[in-house]
C-alpha cells in the first residue's frame, strides 16, 4: 500500500497511470487506466484452464510468495513462487554451441525432469526466433519440450496485452492429472520471441504461470 500512496503523490491529479487489479475471489486480472482506459479483464490461465487441474496449496489464489531470479546472462528477469528453490540459469545450448538464455525452476528438478510428479517451468527467449511465428516455434519445440506422454488438447490465441502469441495444452501426461502450458509469444515490436512452458500439478502452478508472465522482462541481450 505505501508503494501506491508513493505513486500517487509523485504525479498530479490528472495524470493517467496504468494500472492492474487481481479479484483474487475470481482470479481476474483487470487491466487499465486511472484517467483513461477503463478496466477490462485480462486472458489469465489460473482463469482459464482451471477445470483442467486439481486444487492444490493456496487453490484459487495461487503460491503467496514469489522471489526474483534472473538467468545466467541477467538478461531474463523473472518472479517464481518461493517454493521453486531449485534454479538452473545456464541457459539453452543450440547444435551450433550458441546459447538462448534460459531459466529452469522447479521445487523438485527430479521430478519436473524425470516424470510428471513436481511443478516447474522453462522460460526463454531470443532475437533469433522473432522471425518464426509463435505457431513454427510450437511446431518446432512441442514433441522436444513436452514428449509424446500427454494427450495434445489443442491451440489457442494468447494477448497479454504486451506479448502476442499462442499456447497450447497439453492434459493427462503420464496418466496423471497433471498438465502441460507450452507459450511462444513476441512483444509488439516483434523483437524476440518468449517461450514458456510451465508443468502444472494444481491450480497454484497456473497462477504461478500468470505471475511468471506477467512479471518476466527481458532486460539484456538475447
């Protein structure tokens, strides 16, 4: 709260400030304008793909600490869930020995990597994609990232407002009830190309997956 109090009286009455609002009741995220755009609602997963996963710690509101980690680089900036203690910023090694800066955070690496038991995503980016639709880039990455052990539930538009892309989901991995959220998205200006994949075993880790998008920056070169 005092955050807010600073913003506001660092500007006049007039100025237009954007702002986002959680429901938490509802998980809706509202996007607008204090002096301008009204608010409208915002694509959100924990929203949307809720029925597709079980309750789990926090159900419906999500993890309720999250903590800064960056990649090997610093060029990726993003907030994870606390419980996400296992980090790995190395990045991704290409054929050619070039790399991608990449995160990899889990809870449980041997069980986000060795099956379907531990939440946990991959979060990357590159200039060099930003030529690639988000749609090649799925149909490139897709049987690598996610396996052949999920049943593919189809593809779907993702607008965050700032990055534009498309996701897909894939449900019933391993015969478990868990999911996975493969994303490839680019920001407007078309200047590199996000790709995320989250591992969800609860409702919680699609939250989680909300505040990973809505918090990742790229503030280096990718």
């Amino acid at each position: 709260m005092s955050d807010y109090c600073d913003v506001l009286r660092s500007n006049t009455a007039d100025d237009v400030l954007t702002i986002e609002v959680l429901r938490t009741s509802t998980n809706e995220v509202l996007a607008g304008q204090l002096n301008g755009a009204e608010l409208e609602t915002v694509q959100t997963f924990a929203r949307e793909l809720q029925d597709q996963v079980p309750d789990g710690a926090g159900s419906g509101e999500g993890y309720t600490e999250y903590y800064e980690v960056r990649d090997d680089s610093g060029a990726i900036v993003v907030s994870v869930p606390v419980e996400s203690d296992e980090v790995n910023g190395q990045g991704e090694v290409l054929d050619d020995g070039s790399t991608w800066p990449a995160l990899r955070v889990s809870p449980d690496f041997s069980g986000f990597d060795g099956g379907y038991s531990a939440p946990g995503a991959i979060i990357a980016a590159s200039s060099d994609l930003a030529v690639l639709t988000p749609e090649d880039v799925l149909d490139a990455f897709s049987q690598d990232v996610v396996g052949t052990d999920c049943a593919a539930a189809g593809r779907q538009p993702y607008d965050d407002g700032v990055c534009v892309g498309t996701y897909e989901l894939h449900a019933a991995c391993g015969g478990t009830e868990t999911v996975i959220v493969l994303l490839a998205a680019k920001p407007v200006d078309g200047s590199f190309m996000v790709i995320v994949a989250v591992q969800a075993t609860s409702d919680s880790d699609l939250a989680a997956l909300d505040r990973i998008l809505d918090s990742f920056a790229v503030v280096g070169d990718v």
